[in-house]
C-alpha cells in the first residue's frame, strides 16, 4: 500500500502541481488580457513587411509605441535615444551605397534631411504608426506637437528592431525605399540640401560650438536671386558667404561654403 502525504495528489506534491499549473494560467491570463495590443503589433508588422516569426522582441517594441504621458517610467524615451542612432546608421549605409562617388558634405547635408523630424513623421504616417501609439488623451489633442510624436516613435520603433537581432536586417528592407525616394529628391534639388543643419552637427561635434549667422539685405527686387547676403561665423572666425533670393536660402549657401571649407582643413 502506497502512503500518500497530505499535501499530494496522483503521487504528486501540490508544489509540484502549482509549478505546472500556475504557469499556464498566467499564459492564460496574458492572453486573455492582451490580445488587442498584440494583435496591434502583429499588424503594424506585417505592414512593415516582417514576419511574426522574425526575431522581434515584442516587449520592446510595445515600449517603443508608448508615449510618455502613459508612464513616467515605461515609455518610450530611451528607445527613442538610441533609435535617433539607428536612423543615423541606415542613412549613412544607404547613401554610401547609392551614391559612392559623392563628397562627404553632401551626404552629411542628406543625410541630416533624411533624419529630420518632418521625414521621418512622413515614412511613420506611411504606416499610420499614430494608430499603434499608447498617449494620453492630452497628448494626442496636442496637434502642434504630433510631427515631433510620431518622429520620436519612429526612431523608438527603429531601436527595438536593431535591438531585437543588434543589426540592420529588419529595417532596411522596409526603410530603405522612403531613403531612396527622398534621398533622390533631394539630390535632384540642392536647395533642399541642409547644410545648415550638416553644418551646426559638424562644429558642435568638433568645436563644440555653434556658427553664428549675420545677414544683410543688398538688394530690393524681391525676385533678385541676390537680394540677402549671408556671413556665418564660428567662434568669431568668418567660415563663409553666400547669396540667396530669401534670408534661408543666403544662409544655406554659406553654410555649405562653410561647412566645405572646414572639411578641406579637416583633411
């Protein structure tokens, strides 16, 4: 005769019981509480182009599509730091494979357009990424800051899949095609190149400083392509001119004698 504890049941202990059967309630319990948000995610992926049996760590990417005013604390800040790397990375790759023969100021002028708040929100309106974004109903009221909010949540989205496999394989199939797009615009139209921009991340990563921009207007024709002149300055040092037909378009043209300027000595 077999002597059962007290504390058994079918020749095993409740421990052992609990060890099997509360694990699968708390699965249960998951799936029952979640299945919306998951299947959230499962669609924005799918529109990305990705699989659900990629790689993906789906508590990253949840994280990526919570704003602040949801949680002081599980949000997606830090993924938006190191996403505003990530984008960086596949822009550089892109350009450098696309355009081998061009000089390093004009992908650092693309390159800063491509990264640029207003692009990035273009490539995650694409996706309608609002729709998967967790924020408080006073956030999402808040019109004027909604560029800011999906750009931020595009960069948060772009961590958590370099994050997921620590390369470039789940985006650039998907990324690479707005880049290209806009990149070829871009190139196509120099106006649009930002080297005030390339500009002002070059002297603030070498010099830590910022240039300093004086403008005069010499012409009264408004349709004068030299109506303003522009002088930009780092430090007090007089880096470059240009003219233009519009204050912004006088200070790009500085800018980029500027900024090639400080690339020749740099050499």
């Amino acid at each position: 005769m077999v002597a059962y504890s007290a504390f058994s049941r079918g020749g095993k202990s409740y421990a052992e019981i609990a060890n099997i059967v509360i694990p699968k309630l708390v699965s249960q319990l998951m799936t029952l509480s979640y299945p919306p948000r998951q299947k959230q995610l499962q669609s924005l992926v799918a529109k990305l182009g990705l699989s659900s049996k990629d790689p993906l760590n789906w508590n990253l990417l949840d994280l990526a599509l919570t704003h602040p005013t949801v949680s002081p604390t599980k949000n997606y800040d830090q993924l938006e730091f190191v996403g505003d790397a990530v984008v960086r990375l596949a822009a550089a790759q892109l350009l450098y494979e696309i355009y081998p023969d061009s000089p390093v100021g004009e992908f650092a002028a693309i390159r800063s357009m491509l990264v640029s708040d207003r692009v990035l929100a273009q490539i995650a309106e694409s996706y309608a990424l609002g729709r998967y974004l967790l924020l408080s109903p006073s956030a999402a009221n808040d019109r004027a800051g909604e560029e800011t909010r999906l750009a931020d949540a595009l960069e948060a989205l772009l961590a958590a899949l370099f994050l997921s496999t620590n390369n470039l394989q789940l985006i650039r199939p998907w990324l690479d095609g707005h880049f290209k797009l806009f990149a070829s615009q871009i190139k196509n139209d120099p106006a649009r190149q930002n080297y005030k921009a390339a500009l002002q991340e070059w002297t603030q990563g070498r010099h830590k400083a910022l240039p300093v921009y004086q403008v005069l207007e010499v012409r009264q024709f408004h349709d004068d392509a030299e109506r303003f002149s522009a002088e930009v300055f780092l430090q007090g040092r007089l880096l470059g001119q240009g003219k233009g037909r519009s204050i912004k378009a006088a200070e790009q043209a500085a800018a980029r004698e500027a900024f090639f300027f400080l690339q020749e000595g740099d050499r």
